[in-house]
C-alpha cells in the first residue's frame, strides 16, 4: 500500500532548538517533551565531555508520521539524521547519545562508551529537573560501572574527569585513577558489587534551565518537505511508495521540489541507473546539500568535481567526507597528505582515512608521522578484531622499512668496499707497471746477457715458522685469504695467504680448530692487518 500524501492533512508544526527538530501535525506536549529530553542530553554530556554547545554532524530530526510505525534505528539521509515514527512514541536517548559522542570524541573504550550510553539511555527530564541512572532491563558490568560513578555520592563529582580523560585517549583503568584516585582494581570490585546489588536509584544531575516559549523555535512545515522526510524513512521498505512521494514533492514546487529530485536520484541508484540528471535538477532547483554535491562531484570530471566537493565542505565543516574526496583527486603527494591529515582532523574516528595518511607518510618518507597515524588508525578501530588486523599490518610494514634500511645499509658499506679495492687495485697495478718498465729498462742496459740465478723478493725478507691451531680463515678480494693462528702460548698470528696454498680451508670459524705448520714471509701490511705472507702451510 502506498502512503496517503500529506496535502489535505492538518497542518505541520516543526520545533527547533540546537541541532534538534521535531515535526508532528498534532499533540505539541509530547513534541516538546522530546525536544525536552534531548536537549538535555545534549547539555549533560555536554558537560561530561566539558564541551560547550555540543556539536551534531547532522541536524537530529524526528517525524511524528501518523501511518508510520514504532520508534526504530535513526537513520542518515540527504544531510540529517533522521527518524520517522508513529505520534506520542519517545525515541531512543541512547541512541541520539551515540550520535553526539561520534561527532564529539574519538572511539572510546568499548566498556566505557557502552556503559555512557546506558546511563544516558535513562535520562528524564521535567522540563529542567533531570535525573538519570534508574532501573534497565538488562544490566551489564558496563551500565554497573557508569551507573555507580553518576550516582555514588563520592564518585559523581568527578564522573566529568573520567569522560574527559577517556576522550584525551585513555585507557578505562587511567581514567579512573585520575578521576577517582583510587586502585582501579579496588574500583572494579565495587562496581561487581554495584552490579550483584542490583539497587539501581536515580538522583538528580544538574541540567539546562529551559523555558520552551522562550528557547523552542517552532513554526509551519510544509507538508511536502514532510512527505520528502517520509520518503526517505521509506527507501530501505518501500522503494515504489518513496518515489511516488518525491514525484508528489516536485509537483507541489518550492524548497520541496529540490528535495523532490534528490530524493528521486537516490532511487535511480538503487535500481541501478544513473541519479546525475537528478542530482543536477536538485541543484538546478537551488538545493543547498552537502551531500548532493558529494553525490555528483563523483560523477563529475576531476575539476569540476574539485569545485562541487570544496563548496560540500565549506557548507559541512563537520563533515570530513568532502576534504577525503579532494586527497583522492590530488596528485600531489604533499597535497594529499595535507588534504588527508585535515580528514582526520575533522574525524578522528576514520580509520580508512588513518590508514591511507599512514601509507602515504610511509612512502613519501615521514616515517615518525606515520608510526603515529598507525597507531591513531588502531585507536580508531571499532573491534579487536579490526584492532589486531591494523597492529599487523603495521609491524609488517615497518619490518619492511627497516629490512630495506639495513639493504641500503649493506650496499652503501659494499659500496665503499668496492671503492677501496678498486683504489689499492689501481695502485698495485702502477706499482707493477712501474716495476716491469724498471726491469725493462736494466735488462737494456745489461745487454742480452741477464742474471742466471734471479732471486725472488719473499726470499730477500727474513723467514719464521710457527705451530699452533688455526681458528679462522677470513676470504677476502682478490682470491687472498687471512689465516688466524693461535699459539700454545695463547697470542694470535694472522698471515695473508693466497688461495693456491689454501685450497683445502673452507671459509669462516673452524670448527673444530686445525692444528697447522706454517712459514711465512715477514712483510707485515697493515690494510689486510697481517704479519706477513703465507710461503708454506702443513695441516697436522
């Protein structure tokens, strides 16, 4: 069955106070005490959070829609978080906590934010008389622990610097000692007592003085912006009922004709065909949407995208959405990490958005930043799961990067190495070319007739022999080898060898030791750090 129009229906009234709006066509009592209670919410956390004039990412909208049914989950649409419920039914203080806490804090422990949003889910308001930590229908250790901190009279004082301190980013048991200045562990066995008690009492908590003649904005809807709200609770159950209500919207003109085609390019996607023609009669029509011009910048070539999404961010600060857009369009890589780091500026609670600005500082060589976006990205994480998941790939990225500094490391020592054999290579040959052109000039000036006996050059150097255990051989450039020996008398002897005469000896630590006869020249040479050359070697 499709939805009856609101034309022809009595008149609507929408009130307004804060980010919160509430719209009905009769029983303005029990629009305002919604309104009531919401706005203290908002003022209580406020305080708890010691933030003034909390913050919504979203306007809050409830419509008292007389074919709809029970309160169910908000949810968000064209810009508002929205829900659409049957007249006189109050809808859930928990979950208008949750959105004020999401656009206020980064993700706050588990137990913690859980046991908040208990203890705002059972918050009363009378006007400006608030109470809150009275009787749940199914109490857990998180509720117990909040509900013993807000109502406990030694602790209640104080509850402010717990949320305070959970928001800066710590953990439940250091936010306790500095709230309370107790053991937390002394703290949690009373808050298993509190919950074994069972004895849930609510007290008072100082709330916002409000007179609704004075602080409630209230005036006329027009009851084809109502069927536009109504449309939009309808796109997940009903799909043809909501376009018959955005058509209807359109026909009627004015500021709903705008929200008529907007809502009509989000039924073109659902069914798979393309919602730009919509999206741009929505701007045609003069509809001033953040989301709108999100929708079609990513239908749009880059520049013109780049235009859309900027004029989306300047209309939504709050929204982090349109600066993320604009870092996946740069080309820059230092613009796209400025772009990325206003992101998660605006929402510490992306963990998307941690995790790209991570990888990006990691490659364009911030590596301190990006150990500190890492561990922001696992902060935000919304499960341990997701948390463990993010700690991995975190500990394996930075493997990588150490991995590939010690590789740079090794080339840059092999390098150097490399230019020193090169160097004593060069000067050895010229030594050597300055030692044959010698030679070729005596044998000119002997004659034909040359030396019979020619003596080498080792033989010209005093020989030593000596016995020990060899413990080393290190192979070096140049087929030459250093042998490490280790006399009876425990002093050490490193001789340069040639790789003809050690053939037999296999690189490294010997193990065991080899007992060995050696003799050798004594030509010490400090570069290979050596006594002499090798002339004889006898294993034994």
């Amino acid at each position: 069955m499709l939805p009856v129009s609101a034309f022809g229906r009595e008149r609507w009234t929408e009130l307004n106070l804060g980010p919160f709006y509430i719209d009905f066509v009769n029983d303005p009592a029990a629009a305002r005490d919604v309104l009531t209670q919401f706005e203290q919410v908002r003022w209580v956390l406020g305080g708890s959070l010691e933030i003034q004039d909390l913050r919504s990412l979203w306007p809050i909208r409830v419509v008292y829609e007389p074919s709809a049914g029970a309160p169910g989950e908000f949810i968000q649409r064209n810009g508002q978080f929205l829900l659409v419920c049957r007249p006189g039914s109050r809808p859930s203080l928990e979950q208008v906590t949750a959105i004020l806490l999401e656009a206020n804090t980064p993700r706050l422990p588990e137990e913690a934010q859980s046991g908040l949003l208990q203890l705002f889910g059972t918050l009363e308001a009378q006007g400006s008389h608030v109470s809150w930590g009275g009787p749940i229908p199914k109490p857990n250790l998180a509720w117990a622990r909040m509900q013993l901190f807000a109502t406990r009279f030694e602790y209640r004082a104080s509850l402010h610097v717990l949320v305070a301190s959970l928001k800066s980013g710590s953990s439940l048991s250091v936010a306790e000692r500095n709230a309370f200045g107790k053991d937390p562990a002394v703290l949690e066995k009373e808050v298993r007592a509190n919950l074994a008690a069972g004895n849930w009492q609510a007290v008072a908590v100082s709330g916002r003085p409000l007179d609704p003649k004075r602080d409630f904005g209230e005036h006329a809807l027009d009851p084809a912006i109502a069927d536009c709200y109504h449309a939009d609770s309808l796109l997940e159950s009903n799909l043809k009922a909501a376009e018959t209500l955005y058509k209807g919207a359109i026909e009627a003109g004015g500021p709903a004709k705008a929200m008529g085609f907007a809502g009509l390019a989000e039924v073109a996607r659902r069914q798979k065909e393309d919602p730009k023609p919509f999206l741009q009669n929505a701007l045609d029509a003069g509809i001033i949407s953040a989301p709108v011009d999100v929708a079609l910048a990513a239908l749009e070539p880059p520049q013109r995208a780049l235009e859309l999404l900027k004029r989306a961010a300047a209309l939504n600060p709050l929204w982090a959405v349109p600066i993320y857009e604009q870092a996946r369009l740069a080309t820059d890589p230092a613009v796209k990490e400025t772009l990325l780091r206003k992101a998660v500026q605006i929402d510490p609670r992306a963990t998307t958005y941690w995790l790209e600005l991570a990888q990006l500082q990691t490659t364009n060589g911030h590596a301190i930043e990006a150990q500190g976006s890492w561990l922001r990205a696992e902060d935000s994480a919304g499960t341990a799961a997701e948390k463990e998941r993010i700690h991995q790939m975190r500990m394996d990225i930075e493997q990588k990067r150490l991995d590939a500094a010690d590789e740079e490391r090794v080339r840059e020592r092999d390098a150097a190495h490399a230019d020193d054999q090169r160097a004593q290579d060069n000067e050895a040959a010229a030594i050597r070319a300055a030692e044959e052109k010698a030679n070729r000039e005596n044998d000119v000036a002997a004659g034909d007739d040359k030396p019979a006996d020619v003596v080498p050059w080792d033989a010209m150097l005093p020989q030593r022999k000596l016995s020990g255990m060899l413990t080393q051989v290190d192979c070096l450039r140049g087929g030459k080898t250093r042998l490490i020996i280790q006399e009876r008398s425990g002093k050490t002897t490193s001789v340069l060898g040639d790789s003809n005469l050690t053939t037999a000896l296999s690189c490294g630590t010997q193990q065991p030791p080899k007992k060995v006869s050696i003799s050798y020249a004594a030509d010490p040479d400090q570069h290979f750090r050596t006594a002499g050359r090798l002339v004889n070697l006898q294993l034994q």
